[in-house]
C-alpha cells in the first residue's frame, strides 16, 4: 500500500505518482542492497514492466483521452466515441511496441452460485464463475443456437487465455475465436451493445503474447486487498490513521511474534500461523502416499464387495484382508468427497475425470494393508452394477 485517498472527488494524479516514480527510478538505478543466509550481500535491482488498472484509471495513468472519447482505444485508432462498432477494414493498431442456485460447485470454487435476479450484487468471482463454468450449460436449449455459438466462442478464448501456460498455436486459436464472436456480437445485438469493453476483446490476445495469461495482469489481487483495508477501521473518525496504523501492525506481527513468542509455546505459535496463512487443516488426516491424504480415520473392515476386490487386484496386482474406505480425501492437493458423504449440502466434490477419458461421480479411495504395510492406494469407484465395477475402475488423475 502505497497511499490512501479521502475526498468528495478524485485526487490528481500527480499526488499519487510522483512519489511512486521518485522510488522506482531509485529502485532501477541503486536496487535494494540485503544479505543471504550466508553472509554474502548483494544488490537487486527492480523495475517497472506493467502496471494493471481499468479503463476509467488508464488515461489518468497515461494522460490519454478517456475510453468514451474519439479514438479513446489504447490499442488502435478506431474511431469509437459511445460505441465501438466493428469496422471493415480493421482500424490500424498504433505503433506502440435458477436452477442456476441448485448447482453445486466443488471448493475450488470460492463462492456458491447466488440467483441471476441478484447479479447487480455480484462479485467479480462470480462473474468468472458464471462466464467459465455455469453459462453454456445453463442457457443451453433457453438461448437460441446462434447466441449460444456466440457465446461459446468468448468462453472458450477466455479459458484458454486462462491457462497455467499456453502454446502460441492457443493464443492464435483465441484470438481467431474472439474475432469472429466480436463480429457476430454486432450483427446478432446491434451497433448500440458495441461497447469499450467488447472492442477491448480484439486486442487481449495482444497482451497474453507480451506479458503471459490473464491472471498474470489481473486486478483481482488489488480488489482483493481494497476489501481487506476496508476492514481495518470502525466509525467515522480518522479513518486514515485507522487504516494506516492497523495495516502496519498487521504487516509487523510475523516479525514481532518470532521474537517474542517461545520457541516451545506450539499452540501460540500455530495460532499466529493461522492468522497469515489459509490452507486447508491437514493435522487430523491419514498420509497414505506424498500426495493423498484421508480423513476421518474410518474403521478397519475386512470384508469388502467382490466387485471391489476384483477393482483392486486389476489396479495393484495383489489383495490383502484388511481395507479402509475414506469418503474424503485429498489428491495432489485437491479435496475429493465420496456420494456417501453428506456434511456439505452445497457443494459436490466427487466428480472425477479418468485416464480412460471417462467421467465419474462415484468414488471412494481405498487403502489395503499386507504385513503392516503400505503396499496400495487407490481410488476406487463404487455404487455401480457390480458387473460394470472393474470396466470401470481407473484410478484418478
């Protein structure tokens, strides 16, 4: 956090510039001197390569004319003005190098879907939630085809443009996909819907090949934090110093508390862990493999169906008469619920995508021990026909 702005109007932005360009160009041309862990010092140099903002702070940042002007496109000279129609000959770039409430998302997805009739309260989150994940399926068959088309190609360039990493063949796969989908958006919604935000899907494929996917430039990290300072104060009063002073505190507790705190006080020391960072408790938990996890500690059975013997024995090669089923588990990371598990009424977990290019939403892992040790773990589909069993069984991705 660099600075806080209170006033009935916006700032000038030299007031909150100057000062950030006066530290970058130090940060450039003298870096930040500091020590290794082996006393060897060192100077990094830092510099500014991006610096991401929406399109009404963009020609603050820059001193351009605003998105609604006359040629008010950062990217190209199109004309544009209220609208941004899509022209032929493309203008010149310049030069510079509910049931919709009944679907039941798995954890990875923050937030549960809200009714469409409450979209004007919606968070951003919810909105890629909507694009990514519910929309083509929702309005499959309640959108006419040709819309719903149209719609699938803004999905599938934004996804992709999404990804970890991506192939150059990908990015001009999009790029094709959100042309033709800006066209066809003109033609099926009218000259009037063409707004700045729809032209600006023309050139997004432009910034993915200079400065990598999406998320990399995203501003969701910095509306994330404005949240946070927004809880950082009560009442009306000196709500600068408020924020100010509990920010600082928030970012000086780590260091104090390793101080201060005995090394043998475990407890104190986990509850400030916690403070700072979120991850999914884990201490309660069978490791059964570095990268699967149960939970519940479920009782010993020996018994099991045949169905699941014969899984088992197709999957490891060999059997053994002492079996655990764990409805919950965790794979590589990722939290995984069996159809038995009940606790969590709004969410459904047990979809897996097998190696057979398979779906499935029946699974539960399964641990067998032989002489005291691990020799398998596996998951396991069960709730079929025990004839479809072992066609089917395939262990997770």
């Amino acid at each position: 956090m660099s600075a806080l702005w209170f006033g009935p109007g916006k700032p000038s932005i030299f007031t909150l510039l100057t000062p950030f360009l006066k530290e970058a160009s130090l940060l450039e041309t003298e870096g930040v001197d500091w020590q290794d862990i082996e006393g060897n010092r060192h100077v990094s140099k830092v510099y500014v390569l991006i610096c991401s903002s929406d399109s009404v702070a963009q020609p603050l940042l820059r001193n351009t004319k605003q998105f609604n002007g006359f040629y008010g496109c950062d990217f190209c000279y199109h004309k544009g003005g209220k609208t941004y129609p899509y022209d032929r000959p493309e203008p010149p770039l310049r030069n510079e190098k509910d049931h919709f409430e009944k679907i039941k998302p798995p954890v990875e997805i923050t937030r549960t879907p809200r009714s469409l009739s409450e979209r004007k309260f919606w968070k951003a989150s919810e909105w890629r939630a909507f694009l990514l994940f519910y929309a083509l399926p929702i309005l499959k068959g309640i959108l006419p085809v040709r819309f719903w088309n149209n719609l699938f190609l803004l999905v599938f360039s934004i996804y992709t443009l999404l990804q970890d990493t991506i192939k150059t063949r990908s990015i001009l796969m999009a790029e094709v996909a959100l042309k033709k989908f800006v066209i066809e958006f003109q033609r099926l919604y009218g000259k009037n819907h063409m707004t700045f935000n729809i032209h600006l899907l023309t050139h997004v494929t432009q910034s993915v090949k200079h400065w990598g996917p999406l998320w990399a430039t995203s501003t969701f990290p910095f509306e994330s934090n404005m949240g946070t300072l927004l809880k950082y104060f009560h009442g009306t009063q000196y709500v600068p110093s408020q924020i100010a002073r509990k920010f600082l505190m928030w970012r000086e507790l780590p260091e104090k508390a390793k101080h201060t705190i005995a090394s043998g006080n475990t407890k104190v020391q986990s509850f400030v862990e916690k403070l700072y960072v979120s991850k999914r408790r884990t201490d309660k938990c069978d490791t059964l493999n570095k990268s699967i996890k149960g939970f519940d500690h479920p009782p010993l059975q020996e018994n099991i169906p045949a169905s699941h013997r014969l899984a088992i024995v197709k999957l490891c090669g060999n059997l053994s008469n002492c079996f655990w089923y764990y409805s919950r588990f965790l794979v590589d990371g990722a939290l995984y619920h069996s159809q038995t598990y009940d606790r969590i009424k709004k969410r459904f977990n047990s979809a897996v995508y097998l190696k057979d290019g398979q779906l499935d939403s029946q699974i539960n892992v399964q641990s067998d021990f032989i002489h005291e040790s691990v020799t398998a773990m596996n998951c396991v589909q069960s709730g079929r026909d025990p004839d479809e069993d072992d066609k089917h069984a395939d262990e997770l991705p």
